[in-house]
C-alpha cells in the first residue's frame, strides 16, 4: 500500500512537472489610444500651423538672390541648409506633441521630414538641383498632399 501511494504521488509530482504553467501575465500590449474629435481637430490645426510656418520659412530662403558673389552665395546656401533642418526638427516635435494628429497628415508630414533631411546631407555634399530634382519632387509632392489635407 505504502509503494502504491508513493507511485501515485509520484506520478502526480512528475505529471506537475512536465505540466506547462498557466498563462497569467497580463498583456503587455495596450489597445492604441483613442481621441476625441476635438482632439484630433487641435491637433490638426497644430501641425497644419507648424507645416505652414515651416513652408514659408522654407520658400523664403530658397528665394533668396544668390547673386555673384560667392560670399553671398554660400550665406544663401547655409539659410537653406538651416531652414530645412530646423523645418524638419520643429515638424518633428510638432508630431511628437501631437499625437491625435490624423494618420494620412501624420504620414505625409513626416515624408517631407525626411525629404528635408535629405536635401541638406544632399546640399552638404555639394549636390546641386540637378542631381537633387527627384527629391526636389517628393518635397513638392508632400508639400501638396499636406496643403490638401490641412484645408
């Protein structure tokens, strides 16, 4: 009798074993949050008015006359350069603050960040607007799309 309980038990004790544990642990995924239509229409109007500072900031210094002298030239060049990266680090954080900002804005907002960070390693690099017309393009197309969406 005593082996025959000390079989069971030990049966118990190996099938605990080999036993898989049960899954408590709660998800460490969360449900992504949920805005209101004020939220989202603030921050909507928040990023719009970030892109539109930035577009003009932007449309300004590439108007800039270069002129002959390369002095000039090369100050013109350096606004540039500075435009596009404090554009593309002020649209940046405008996101990060923002984050009721609609999808489709949010998507085409952070293209033209990264159009604008190209441009000034392009810039950097020497390369003028021949060689930079294919990015020069996905610039003019963000911008158009977010100008659409901001409407």
């Amino acid at each position: 009798m005593l082996i025959t309980a000390l079989a069971v038990i030990a049966g118990i004790a190996i099938g605990a074993w080999f036993r898989p544990l049960p899954n408590n642990k709660a998800s460490t995924a969360s449900p992504p949050p949920t805005y209101t239509d004020r939220q989202v229409a603030d921050a909507k109007s928040k990023v719009c008015a970030a892109f539109e500072k930035v577009h003009q900031a932007v449309r300004r210094n590439f108007a800039r006359d270069q002129g002959a002298d390369p002095m000039q030239q090369f100050a013109v060049t350096v606004s540039v350069e500075q435009a596009l990266l404090a554009g593309s680090v002020y649209l940046t954080t405008t996101l990060a603050d923002q984050p009721a900002t609609p999808r489709d804005l949010a998507t085409a907002v952070r293209k033209l960040v990264n159009v604008f960070q190209e441009l000034t390693i392009d810039y950097l690099n020497g390369q003028g607007n021949p060689e930079l017309e294919p990015t020069l393009r996905a610039g003019d197309d963000a911008t158009s799309t977010i100008q659409g969406l901001c409407k």
